[in-house]
C-alpha cells in the first residue's frame, strides 16, 4: 500500500526578511534589519509590499 506524502512547498521568490536573514545567515536581528535597510536604500530592495503584508496581521 502507497503512504501519502506531503508536497514541498515550492515559493518561486524566496522569503526575504529579518527572520529568514536571521536564520540562514546567522544575523542578529540588528544586522539583519540594518542589511534590509541598506538594501532598501541602495535600491536592491522594495520594502512596500512587505510593510503592507505586516499591517493585516
């Protein structure tokens, strides 16, 4: 008899935040919040749609 297995959830654009900087890159969150900024600053990054996603929770 097959076993049902679970899919892996595939996100085609990897989570880019402070906790995903913390946990692969071994950031503290001061690091990781400082790098997301620099980003931003430097154009790299867009920080809008992340911001709006923090308001609805």
């Amino acid at each position: 008899m097959l076993e049902k297995t679970k899919m892996i959830p595939f996100d085609q654009e990897p989570a880019l935040n402070t906790e995903t900087l913390m946990a692969n890159l071994g950031m503290t969150r001061q690091e990781a919040n400082a790098l997301l900024w620099k980003m931003f600053d430097d154009g790299v990054v867009d920080l809008i749609p992340e911001l709006n996603e923090e308001k609805l929770s």
